[in-house]
C-alpha cells in the first residue's frame, strides 16, 4: 500500500524506510560491534530496543555507521511493499560489502524474516542469518552458528514471548519520549493484513513489568511514554482470548485498568498508546482517559473504510455504524479528544460508491490527521486467496489524491481552531528548521513550535498559539503561572 499522512504523529508509515542506530562511545571489541537498522512500524522500532538489550549483554559494543560494524542486523516490516524494496537494496549494498569484509555478518529480524526467509537465504544469498520477531533471545547461539560456518534461522512464532524481564536499550536520542510494548501479534484477520502470519497470535505482557519500566523510565528523565501493541484494546493480562481466567490466584487486568496503573506513576509523565480497535475500544478505556491529566487527549483509531459492506470484506468486525457509535463516544466522554485514522483505497472490488461513503465519513468526524494508502495485495492474506485486486491502478491514485485533498482540509480547520489558545507542552527538542525554535507535542499529540528563549528538552511550557500550518501550530511561550490550558 502506498500512501501518504498529513499531521504530526509519528506511526508506523511515517517512519518507514528511517535508520534507527544506536552508539556506544566506550571501546570497541573485535567481533563485536553492531550495527542495528530498524524499518517500519513503533512495534519494530521497540523490538530493536530489546534486540539490542539481549547484545550488548552478549558483549556488543553499537557503533554509527555500518562500515564499523562486523555485525549489521536489519529490523525490517512486511506491511507495505515499498519497506521491503528499501531493505532489498540495503541487503545488495551490503552483499558488495562482505566482498571487501569476509568477516561480516548480515541478519534480517522481524516480519520480512518470516515471510522471506528461503528466498533470502538460499535463493538469493544476501543474508547469513534470519530471525522472527519471537527468536531474539536465540540471537547469541545462532550468532555463534554462522560464526562456525553455517547458515542461521528461527522463525518460529511463541504464545508466550513477551520479552518481558529484557532490559531495552533505549534508541530514540531525544531522551524524553519512549515506547513500552505491552503486548505481541495479532488475533485479528483483517483480510489485507499480513502481520497475524508474521507476529502470530496475541499474547499480554505482565502488568507489573508494564508499570516497572514506566517507573525506571520516569527515573532516567523520560516524561513520556507510549504503550504499543498491533490492538491495544484487546490487552487481557491472566484472561484467555474467551474472557475466561487463566490463574484464579492472580488478578486480570484490561487495558482500562492497565492504563490506570501506568498513569498512577507520576503525574507528569505522559502516557500516549497505540493502536485501538474500533471493534474492541470500551467506554472504560475513555473514562479512564478522562480521568487523568497525565493521559493525553488523543486516540488513533483506523476506519480504513466509510462503507459497511466493504468492511466486511476487509474483515473489520465492525459496520460503519458502529464506527461512528465509537467517535460518538469519543466526543462524549473526552470533548477535546484530537482523532486520527488509517484509510485504504482501493481495496478489492471498491465501487465509486464504496469510496464516496469513506469520504461521507470523513467529512462526518473531521479528522485531525490521518494516514492514507493505495491498497497493494500482500501475500499469503485472506485477500491474496479470495479476492481480486481488481481496482485500475489510475483510479486508485485518483481516490487517495480525493481523500488526501479532503484530509488536508480538515487538518487545516483543526488547526486553524487552535490559535489563540495556550496549551502545555512536552519539549522534545529544536524544531527541524531552526536550532533558535524548540517543538514539542500538546496532549493533542500536534507539534508546535515556538522561539527556544530558556527553555530546554524534556521540560513541561505553556505555549500559545498564533499561527499554523496544516500540519504544524506555531506559537510562543508564556508565564508559568496558571492559565487555563485546553
């Protein structure tokens, strides 16, 4: 699926394709230097974290560049196919290398490894090592497998891993914000979805360690965190998938009450989350969010579809109905809730009328941003075996330019909406123009940026807002004293 988003929130599109490396400045081990790139969705970005948790305790030292490294692991996503070009043409580059560096190794992690993993180690031979996204902790052995001349693979998916008791290294180098994965794969079979067959079936992480590497995290100077799980909604700790408990001598815990916990650990420590399911999101949830400052006002929540019966075909379990009895919800319960989305055009067998309906909707809830795709069938889906892609590729580029158009509109009256008012904000660090503007996020989850003065990374500021841009609130600080913040 190829696409485009307006707006400022960081998923997983936009930071597809974007190197994450991390650097340690002590020295170097012959052998041991690692060099970690992770391609698209949060979820991958936080398994690399924990990738790189699992080394360095193994003895790896991380360095910058891949020229440095003798061992050079590719995190890599099976959502888009474009994802997966940009890793082919990394892997090539780095075939040509190990001509020059007999010694280096190459691996693929993550959902391209489970899905590729024949084709890219033996047909094509671009790689030594190939691991799943519930192998990691086998990493060290099969390492020392290619070390000892052999090829190297686990691919096999777990009901268990969660990596919970693993230590992440902590990529993002803002120092301020960071994920917490609470849960892995997926029980949804949205039928244009490959990540059930690559991250396999849902399993909860602990609360408790949940809640533990908030307190560590806040501890080290973080102020925001972000829980991640492909459904967050469906977070059922000691339940079976049926609602059923699994050890009656251990509490349950919901994603509601999970949220709870983790807002508890401080007051100011953010708490964002990642992705709900319309057809799971509970009422409990909003409440919750409604009751703590600490819980941003802000919920991603993808419609794909405006249309009923082509949300049966994706597989959503849901109506557009039911949707929209969601977004009701939302504006209840949580009145200055910003709202995102995901949409998919040209799905299999997309009528003009199917399409007028996603836009219908659109115009109905006005979206604060979004993220919008041409649908591109992904194998080994429900899609690829039943349905035929059969929607011109001109006429889908047509509808995402429709749909892109529209949601440039209302990111834009979002905004618009926004000047005049003061809103507090995390500071993240200098905006990307100018190292005289800091930029940070409002609870809203928009970026604004506003003049630096004395302000530093990581500290709370009122800012308010005199301009924007569709995707951007521009403003400037004001007295710390109390304001009414939206």
């Amino acid at each position: 699926m190829e696409g485009l988003h307006t707006g400022n929130k960081v998923l997983d599109e936009e930071r597809q394709g974007e190197a994450t490396i991390i650097e340690d400045k002590g020295n170097l081990i012959e052998g041991k230097r690692l060099y970690l790139e992770s391609y698209g969705c949060q979820m991958n970005f936080s398994d690399s974290e924990v990738v790189a948790g699992i080394l360095m305790k193994n003895g790896y030292k991380t360095v910058p560049q891949d020229s440095q490294a003798d061992l050079i692991l590719l995190n890599t996503c099976s959502i888009r196919e474009n994802a997966e070009q940009r890793v082919r043409k990394r892997l090539q580059a780095f075939k040509s290398a190990k001509k020059e560096r007999p010694g280096l190794i190459v691996g693929v992690l993550g959902c391209m490894a489970e899905r590729l993993k024949k084709k890219l180690l033996e047909e094509e031979k671009l790689v030594d090592l190939v691991v799943g996204p519930d192998a990691y902790r086998e990493l060290p052995s099969l390492i020392e497998e290619v070390h000892q001349g052999h090829k190297a693979v686990n691919v096999l998916l777990s009901r268990e891993e969660t990596y919970a008791d693993i230590s992440p290294v902590r990529l993002d180098k803002n120092g301020v914000s960071a994920f917490i994965s609470i849960m892995r794969g997926c029980d949804n079979m949205c039928s244009f979805c490959v990540v059930p067959f690559t991250r396999g079936r849902e399993r909860s992480r602990d609360p408790e360690s949940i809640v533990k590497e908030a307190e560590e995290l806040y501890a080290n100077g973080y102020r925001e965190v972000t829980l991640l799980g492909q459904n967050v909604d469906s977070y059922k700790w000691n339940m079976t998938s049926k609602g059923r408990v699994k050890d009656e001598s251990k509490p349950t815990v919901n994603f509601a009450q999970l949220l709870d916990r983790v807002a508890q650990v401080a007051p100011d420590l953010r708490i964002r989350f990642s992705t709900s399911h319309p057809k799971d999101m509970t009422d409990d949830v909003l409440h919750t969010i409604a009751k703590y400052e600490n819980i941003c006002n802000y919920i991603h929540l993808p419609v794909q579809s405006g249309n009923t019966e082509m949300l049966k075909r994706m597989n959503r379990g849901y109506s557009r109905e039911w949707y929209m009895n969601r977004i009701e919800a939302i504006w209840r319960i949580i009145p200055d809730c910003a709202i995102s989305t995901d949409i998919i055009v040209g799905f299999c067998g997309e009528t003009e009328q199917e399409h007028e309906d996603t836009l219908s909707l659109m115009r109905k809830v006005e979206y604060d941003f979004a993220y919008m795709f041409n649908y591109s069938e992904r194998p080994r889906t429900l899609a690829e075996r039943k349905f035929e892609d059969d929607v011109p590729t001109e006429v889908k580029k047509r509808r995402l330019r429709e749909v892109i158009d529209l949601q440039q509109e209302h990111s834009l009256k979002s905004n618009k909406k926004q000047v005049g008012k003061t809103f507090e904000v995390l500071i993240e660090g200098f905006s990307k123009k100018s190292d005289q503007e800091l930029c940070g996020r409002n609870s809203q989850n928009t970026m604004i940026v506003f003049p630096k003065e004395n302000y530093k990374k990581g500290q709370y500021v009122h800012v308010e807002v005199t301009d924007c841009t569709s995707a951007t609130l521009l403003g400037h600080a004001v007295s710390k004293e109390p304001v009414e913040v939206v």
